[in-house]
C-alpha cells in the first residue's frame, strides 16, 4: 500500500527523499521503499519521520 500522506508531507515541506533520508539517517532507498509500501519502518523509525516531517504516527500512518 502506497504512503501517499508521507510523500505528500515530504513534499509539502520542499525537501527530497534523500534529504529525509539524512535527517533520519537512513538511505533514500529505505524512504523510497516506505513511500512505496514496500517497508514497513520500525516505530522509532516512524517516530523519526514524524518529527522530521512536523506531523503525528495518526498524520503519517493511520489508514482512512
């Protein structure tokens, strides 16, 4: 399943996956694959993604 609200939040903020990928200090290809629906992230790496992307776990990844 895609995780078009990360992508869409990335985006919103102006900064590349490999720039998220630095601030949480993993490879682009790893915010490549979330983005994708092809990773499952740790929850503190969720939490990670939260903070870089100024939103919550329920912004992030809660289902509609």
């Amino acid at each position: 399943m895609l995780n078009e609200k990360m992508r869409e939040a990335r985006q919103q903020k102006g900064i590349s996956q490999t720039e998220l990928a630095k601030l949480i200090g993993v490879s682009r290809q790893t915010v490549n694959m979330i983005e994708n629906g092809d990773y499952n992230p740790t929850i503190a790496l969720c939490l990670k993604l939260c903070k870089a992307l100024d939103k919550t776990l329920n912004d992030l990844f809660w289902e509609d």
